[in-house]
C-alpha cells in the first residue's frame, strides 16, 4: 500500500504575499497621487505610515512561512518570496524616513544667514492637518548651525545684475520657480526735475495758453530698456526673490528665498529654505540649498569670494 506524502500549507506565507501587495499598491498610488494629483503632504506621510505597517507584517508572516518551509517542508515558499519583494519599497521608504528623522536635527527652516534671516515676501501658509509644528525659535537656528556648519552665504566679486542673471538662471534649472521680486524699482528724480511747488497768486493774471508759446519744448526721448531684470536692481542696494520647488521623486513642497545684497564691489547672496508642511524637513531643506549655492558657484566660476 503506497504511503501519499501531503504537505502542510503555510497560511503565514499566503496571508504575507497579500499583506505585501497591499502594502506596495497603497505607497504607489499616495507617490502617484501627491506628485501628479492633489494629495496633501500630510494625508500622505499617513498614508506611508500605514503601508509600512503593512510591510512590516508581511515581512514578519513570510519570515514564519520561511521557517515553516525549513522546518516541516511546508508549501508557501514562493508567497514568501513575493512577500518580500512587494514590501521592499514600503520598507526602503519608511527606513530612510526614519533614519533622516533619527539622525537628522528637527527643523523644517534653514537659513545660510542664521542671525539677520532674508524675510518673506510673502509667508508660507499651508494646512498642517494633523503635522503639527511651532515657529521658528533661535533655539532652532543653533541647531541648525551645529548640524550644517558648512551651509553659508556666498560673496561674488560682481555687479548685482550680473549675480542676479546667474541667480535666476541656476533657480530655473534647479527646479525652482520665482513667484514673487522685490526691490527698490523706482528711481529717485534729480532735483532739477522736481516740481518747484510755487503756486500763482490769486490775484495773478492766467496767461492766454492759446497764444503763448511755451518757453521750454520737451524732446522726446526713447522709453528705457526696463525688463525684469532692470527693474529689480535700477538704483537698487538689494533684492530678493521668493519660489518654490519639488522634490523630484516625493514632490515634497519647499519655499525658497535667495537675497542679494551689493556691498561696495561685491555682492552677497543668502538663500532660505523651509518645508511647507511638519516639524521635520528631514534634512531636505539643507541639501536643497547646498545644492543651489554649489551650482551658483559653478555659474560663476572665477569672482566667488569668501
């Protein structure tokens, strides 16, 4: 009489490989909703939350569908398999998220210029949900100090027109878009050209401007060269630009502010950059303007100063 072998089924093993999928569906499609749809940074760090939770039990479940494999021989090997395979991109994502946050200092704005920080032009207001986060104290800039000592200004011995086309040039490259300018755009008129301010008197007799023919006749002269760039920094000392900009694969938000302040020959460039939603940037902000700071200095190659 032959003896049939039946091999005992792992449910750890099948309940993992549908743990895991879920898990890898779900972190997908908030990636695919908050870079490309309307998905709110928080809904997403939640949503993240949960599919690593999910990640991490399939991962626990194909480990006892391993061990029951080894053990008894059991069928689910190829679940587990899969199960780990699917929940690699939730656990690679929830692991870098959480190594930066251990390792990294929470602070969500830095500034190359921790004592005098460029203002905005016009403040971030975003709704944090349930990513609650407080405004930024001095406490905060110390840390940012002794976590990114090297993170600080540049000086260029240049003019501030020819700092300012580098500056937008390398924002327009790095992903960062210019939303708002300001500067001191209006230029003060000679004292020639002002108004005397001497009224006639009441008793005075009004001229007869038919016939008399005036005794000054303006000369028409051509409108001046006024694009954006001119605009900003005719008779300017200073200016400041405000964008923002993406993370290219989460789409994380940032606010970018970069000031430009000409100081005799020179001229000194500061750049802010802060999370729009958490207490925590994750480091991203640094790196964001370490990397805007070393791509000005490869624009202007040969006048950066110290």
């Amino acid at each position: 009489m032959a003896i049939r072998f039946d091999r005992p089924v792992s449910s750890a093993a099948r309940f993992s490989r549908r743990f895991a999928a879920f898990a890898l569906v779900l972190s997908l499609a908030a990636l695919v909703g908050h870079r490309f749809g309307g998905l709110a940074t928080p809904y997403l760090v939640l949503i993240l939350i949960v599919a690593m939770g999910f990640a991490l039990l399939a991962t626990a479940l194909a480990a006892a569908g391993l061990r029951s494999l080894w053990l008894t021989g059991a069928e689910g090997g190829h679940d587990a398999l899969k199960a780990l395979i699917f929940a690699a991109l939730p656990l690679v994502i929830g692991g870098l998220a959480v190594e930066r946050y251990l390792s990294m200092p929470e602070i969500y704005d830095v500034s190359t210029d921790p004592v005098s920080v460029p203002e905005w032009l016009k403040p971030p207001s975003a709704d944090q949900i349930w990513l609650k986060r407080a405004a930024v104290t001095p406490q905060d800039r110390e840390k940012q100090l002794e976590a990114y000592p090297e993170l600080t200004g540049r000086r260029y011995d240049g003019a501030i027109d020819r700092v300012l086309e580098a500056v937008k040039k390398v924002a327009k490259l790095n992903g960062i878009r210019i939303t708002r300018a300001e500067g001191d755009t209006v230029p003060t008129r000679d004292p020639e050209e002002r108004p005397s301010g001497k009224q006639p008197a009441d008793n005075a007799p009004v001229p007869d401007t038919a016939d008399a023919a005036p005794d000054v006749v303006p000369v028409p002269t051509p409108r001046p060269f006024d694009d954006d760039v001119a605009q900003l920094i005719r008779r300017a000392n200073g200016v400041t630009l405000q964008g923002e900009t993406r993370t290219l694969v989460l789409g994380l938000r940032f606010d970018v502010m970069i000031r430009l302040r000409e100081e005799a020959e020179t001229t000194f460039v500061d750049v802010r950059v802060a999370s729009r939603y958490g207490p925590s940037d994750l480091g991203f902000s640094a790196d964001i303007a370490e990397e805007y700071l070393k791509a000005l200095d490869s624009e202007l190659l040969g006048i950066a100063g110290s």
